[in-house]
C-alpha cells in the first residue's frame, strides 16, 4: 500500500468543510424563507386589515358665516275700522236778506258710526344682513372596503398570500417532483 501524499488529506478536508459550509448555508436560506413567508403573511393580514378598515374623524366646524339677502314682501292687509266718530262744532255763516244781513251759528253735535273694511296693499322689500355664528362638529366615517383604495389593495393581498404559500415550502422537500 503505498502512502498517500499529504495534499490529498488536505483535499479531502476542504471537500468536507465546504460541504458543511454548504449544508449550513442552505439552512440558512431555508430560515431566512420561513420568515420572508412569515414577513408575507403577515403582510397580507395587514392589507387585508386595512382594506376593510374605516377612518373615522370628526371635523370640528366654528365659523361665523356672513348672510346678506333681500327678502321680497307682497301681500294685501284688510284692516278693520270699526268705531264712532264724534262731531261737536259749530256752523257759522251770514244769511243775506233784503232786510239786512244776520249772522247765523247752528251748533252741531252728532256722532258718526264707521264700520269698513279697507285693503291695503303692501309691497316693500325688508334688506336682512347679519352674521350667523355656526359651531358644529360633523362625525365622518370613510368605508375604506367601498372607496377605489379599499379595491385596489385586494390583488396586492392576494399577491403577499400566494407568495407567503409559495415560501412555506420546502425546496428541498416539496420542489422535488414524486
């Protein structure tokens, strides 16, 4: 048996180190897989959150608001007059005869029942400018699963679950064809 030369030892220890380099490399990759699969499903877990997700904020609304406007008013009022109208005067006049002229008084006393009914019409427009003070809060709730975001994020969940399925497997085990 003739001795073996001491780089051919050599040689078989390298082939033995870069294999279990290999081995511990490919384990790693297989690692490093898992969590991009589990980065992925998470992922998609929170897309999918969110896509039926809703903002709720409430805006709070003080402002004073300028209103300025002419009102128009056209209309016919009836106004009652119901009352008694009292005449105490004198009549005073000089009565011209061919005897001479005479100076003549009647005193008057009556009193005069009114009872109308008048219409009067009144067409005026009222100017109104003022300020209105408007203090509010409006509570908004935005459906994000009916809004175009809510829809575009459903093929980007559907792309993070595939690929998180994709990861989970195995290349040494579940590539290989059977």
């Amino acid at each position: 048996m003739t001795k073996r030369p001491f780089d051919y030892y050599l040689l078989w220890v390298v082939v033995l180190v870069s294999l279990l380099i290999n081995a511990g490399l490919v384990y790693a990759l297989v690692l490093a897989r898992q969590r991009a699969a589990e980065g992925a499903q998470t992922a998609a877990q929170a897309v999918a959150a969110l896509r039926t997700a809703s903002v709720d904020y409430t805006v709070h609304i003080d402002r004073s608001l300028p209103v300025s406007l002419t009102v128009p008013f056209n209309t016919t009022v009836r106004v009652p007059i119901s009352t008694t109208l009292p005449i105490n005067t004198e009549f005073s006049f000089s009565l011209h005869t061919l005897v001479g002229d005479f100076p003549v008084s009647i005193p008057v006393h009556a009193t005069v029942p009114v009872n109308l009914v008048s219409e009067v019409p009144v067409n005026l427009s009222a100017p109104v400018s003022t300020t209105v003070p408007v203090s509010l809060d409006v509570p908004i709730k935005l459906d994000l699963a009916q809004t175009s975001l809510g829809q575009s994020l459903a093929p980007t969940q559907a792309y993070l679950e595939k690929l998180a399925s994709d990861l989970k497997l195995n290349p040494l085990v579940d590539l290989v064809p059977r």
